[in-house]
C-alpha cells in the first residue's frame, strides 16, 4: 500500500456531558480560547501532510461545515475595515478538501468508521478523533504517517494514562518493544475494568488503518450489537496481521472531557499572545489567594 493521503476525523458523538452547551452546538466546535476544538484536529491532520479529509458528523453539527467553508461576506467586511490579521486567522478555517458524511445515529466508533468506507477506497487512511488536541512539535499523525511508511502495519496511539482513567478508555496489552516506544499488541479490550493492568496503555485518538479493517467491523456489525466498536475490529485485526501500539509521550488535551477543556483553555491561553499576560498574572494572584485559605 502507498503512502497516506486520507484522514478520517470523527465529530459524531452527541456531547452529553456538555449540556446545555451542546444543545445546539457540537461539543468539537467548543472554543479553546479563540479555536474550536475540531480545528486543532484539522490542522494537525494537514500539517501530517494529509490532502483529504472526511469529517463524520451527527445530527445538528452543520455548523462543523460551515466553520470550514469560505465566508465571503465576512472577509469582505473585515478587508474594508482593514482588519488583515482577523483575515490572517480567519483563512485558517478556509480548508478544501473537506468532505463531509452524517452518521444517523451514534452507534458507537465502529459505525462511524464503516461510513468512510467508500471514502478509504483501497487506501491506508487516518482516523483522528475530533475532540482530542495533541499539540506536539511533530504532529502525532505525522509520526505514525511514518513508522506506518517503515512497518507498513496498522498502528494505534496510545499512553500511560494511570490506572483510573485507563478503567474508562480502550485499553492496549502489549507485548515486546519494536523500536523506540513501538510495542507489538497482545490484546486491545474496550473499557474492560478487569482487564486494567499497571503496565497497560490507553488508546488516544489517533490511529493509522488498512482497509482489511472493514471486513472485521462488517462482521461485527452482522453480530446485531447496540454498538460497533473500534476496539474490537483491531482486536480481530491483530488476530491475522500485525498490529503496532505507538506510546505518546507529548502533550495531550483530551477535550470531550470538562477537566480537559478546561485545562486546554488554561494551558493553552498562557500560550496565546492575546491572553498569556493577563492570565498569568490572575493565576498567581489566584495561588496567593488558595494559599492563604
């Protein structure tokens, strides 16, 4: 198989955890200071060197779309007002190649994946969840793009996440070292608390996928289960061919999580030109104030 070109991200899930925010908005369009979410995703995808991108969505989420369409009304507003920064950061959000398919009813990541079938062809693809950030100096997708090019294998990313976090996540058991931080998988589960060992990793939203994935999930989805999952399409996957775990070890923003976007908008708010000094000046003065409490 070639080299990568297509990228799948998922934006399907309803965001409950967010109500009432998410209501009427996707929980992938809640800002990190200025950003939405998706769009960290998106731009990680393309910094990769990824040329196509389909974004599975579910219902009320046509703002994801219109988010990355072109608004000519705007830029030509903001061109009369002589605004070319806001132009600058707008035209960030200007991304061709987007493709976009609705997932009716979210039936777990399994099903959102089959959508793209047609999309994949006979293609090695990337599937980005869209409300996960990991703003490393080398794009995650840009480091699995290329032990995929060297092993030529599937390859879920994952992380030493700890124990608790690890009972509520796809859980990775692996075997021996392939390389630096690049294990051979012995088994995948899906949120397995029994199965949760010290030395286990938890998966993040990052994976590279051959199309052989396919015939595992339409086999699962023939089973007649509530939900189709990721987790054990790769874990009948591993079954027939190799598939690699990539330990994570940069920064990780899981965003579908309240502590995880709040921390994003902190951490990445003392990052951003706009927000750095006044907001670092606050959190000292908040320290000052807890410790005398």
């Amino acid at each position: 198989m070639g080299n990568i070109k297509k990228a799948i991200i998922t934006a399907a899930d309803i965001g409950a955890d967010f109500l009432p925010a998410t209501k009427a908005m996707p929980k992938e369009m809640l800002p990190i200071v200025d950003t939405p979410v998706i769009q960290f995703v998106v731009e990680e995808a393309i910094a990769s060197g990824i040329e196509e991108i389909l974004i599975i969505s579910g219902k009320n989420k046509s703002t994801i779309g219109n988010h990355f369409d072109r608004n000519i009304h705007l830029e030509t507003m903001l061109s009369d007002k002589n605004e070319s920064d806001k132009l600058v950061v707008l035209a960030k959000s200007d991304v061709p190649n987007i493709h976009y398919i609705r997932q009716a009813y979210p039936k777990g990541l399994g099903d959102a994946i089959l959508h793209a079938e047609s999309f994949v062809g006979d293609e090695p693809f990337v599937i980005l969840l869209g409300d996960d950030i990991m703003p490393n100096e080398t794009p995650l997708t840009k480091i699995l793009m290329d032990l995929y090019a060297e092993h030529q294998t599937p390859i879920v990313a994952t992380m030493k996440t700890g124990i608790e976090k690890l009972a509520h996540s796809g859980i990775v058991e692996v075997k021996e070292a392939r390389g630096e931080n690049l294990f051979e998988i012995n088994h995948v589960f899906e949120k397995v608390e029994s199965a949760v060992m010290a030395n286990d990793l938890g998966i993040i939203g990052r994976y590279i996928m051959t199309p052989d994935v396919f015939s595992k999930l339409h086999a699962l989805s023939s089973e007649g289960n509530l939900e189709l999952q990721l987790t054990d399409a790769i874990e009948a996957l591993n079954s027939e061919q190799e598939v690699l775990a990539y330990e994570y070890l940069g920064k990780r923003y899981d965003a579908g999580d309240k502590y995880g976007l709040l921390l994003a908008n902190i951490e990445l708010g003392l990052k951003h030109k706009e927000t750095a000094k006044p907001l670092t000046e606050y959190l000292k003065e908040l320290s000052e104030q807890l410790k005398r409490e």
